[in-house]
C-alpha cells in the first residue's frame, strides 16, 4: 500500500522503490460512531490508508472493533461523520445514493457475512443477476464458468436452500468478481469453508488480483491468511495501523 505521508498510520510502503501512481483507494480521516449522548460510540477514528492496483491487504481486530463498519463505509453502504473515501480519483462521499450503488455494481465487488443471495433463483441466476446489474458495456462474463472456478460446477442449478454455508459463500464470491471489479471487499472470506475450499477460493481471488489487478482489503480472524496478503492491517480502539 502507497502512501504519500512519511510515515502514514497504516505504515504502507515496502519493499524496492517503484514509480509513483495514483492509489486505487484513498481513506483519509474517516471517522463513524454510532447512538446519542452518553451511548455515542466512536468505531472508527481519523482511518488513514490507501490501496494501489493490484495490492492484497488484509484486516485484523478483534470482534466488534468495526471491521464491518470500516467495509461498508468502504463501499458505500454508509457515510462516515467525516472523512473522505476516494475511489479512482472519486470522492465517493460526495455521490448520491444511485451513484455509490452504480459504483458497487461496476467496479466494487463486496462478500459480506450476511450474504446476499436471492432465495429464489439458482446459484447461476444469482450470478448471472449480478452480471446484469452491473452492465455497463464490458464482455458479460460466463456465470456458470465463474462458478466453476470457486469449486461450484457441480452446484449451479441449485438454490440457496440446498446450499451449505460455505457453497453460499462461494456464490458470494463469483457474483463479486462477476463485473471483473477493480477492488473487491470481503469481510470473513473463508470462516464457513473447509480448508481445501478456502485455499482454492484464496487461490482464485490472489490470481485475479496478480493477472488483473485486483485490489483486494479482506477482513480475517486467521492468522496464516491474514499473513498471505502483502500488507496487513489491525483495527484497535477505532484506529487502523500495522499488527
């Protein structure tokens, strides 16, 4: 992760000195709390990073620290108090409601814990709904080979219902990457799968990120994938850094 601070808090420059480029993701002072009065609850504090093309972060903290808060203010879903999240030169705090969804829909693919399948329509559907949704001109991407690729060819036709918890999650993913998005966040990628599921999911979203430049911020409890990305993250009393 770039920064243009000397020592930003996310501490985010490694390795050789490489040209400079325009991050992908800036997060400049976003802070959130939540309630009134004595129940006011600050989650997140001054959060400063930034994400280039291409680079894999993951985020630690412990439950309830607002990793959560932290993905959905990310993408949109919420506003913080003040700040800015700039996205591809975009303040996204700046759009409206249709325009931050525009964005989720064409250039941001999200995996959240809740899930987000439609209960009616076969795994298939629900990624080749995800397609539709973010048409915006690009090649539309084969669904049924995207589930393919998560380890779900055999599970294409089935819906939700007859999905276990971690095949879900594994639609999830294919309807994120279905709009070859360019920055894709995950909160709990792998905490329903089996371990051969989760390396292949984990190998499936590193090569979209290493041949397409897909920057990825995924949260984790797990130490060895945390440990996988190129930089690492931990949230702590509302404030982003290194572990």
């Amino acid at each position: 992760m770039s920064s243009a601070m000397p020592h930003p808090p996310s501490g985010l420059s490694d390795g050789e000195p490489h040209a400079p480029q325009s991050p992908l993701l800036r997060v400049a002072g976003v802070s959130k709390a939540y309630g009134a009065g004595e129940s006011r609850t600050t989650v997140l504090r001054e959060v400063t990073f930034e994400l280039a093309r291409g680079e894999t972060a993951s985020l630690i903290g412990a439950s309830g620290s607002g990793k959560s808060t932290l993905l959905s203010v990310l993408a949109g879903l919420m506003l913080p108090e003040s700040g800015k999240v700039v996205f591809d030169g975009q303040d996204t705090t700046a759009l409206d409601d249709r325009g931050r969804a525009r964005l989720r829909a064409n250039r941001i693919g999200m995996v959240m814990q809740s899930g987000n399948l439609i209960p009616f329509l076969t795994a298939a559907e629900n990624v080749e709904m995800a397609i539709k949704l973010g048409g915006d001109g690009r090649p539309p991407r084969d669904a049924r080979q995207l589930l393919g690729e998560v380890g779900l060819a055999h599970r294409v036709d089935h819906r939700p219902r007859r999905l276990s918890g971690g095949e879900a999650q594994r639609v999830a993913v294919a309807m994120a990457l279905a709009n070859d998005p360019a920055l894709l966040l995950a909160d709990e990628l792998t905490g329903e799968l089996d371990s051969a599921s989760a390396e292949r999911m984990m190998r499936t979203i590193f090569g979209a990120s290493r041949d397409h430049g897909l920057a990825v911020l995924y949260v984790t409890h797990n130490p060895d994938l945390a440990g996988r990305a190129s930089h690492r993250l931990r949230l702590v009393d509302g404030v982003v850094g290194r572990p």
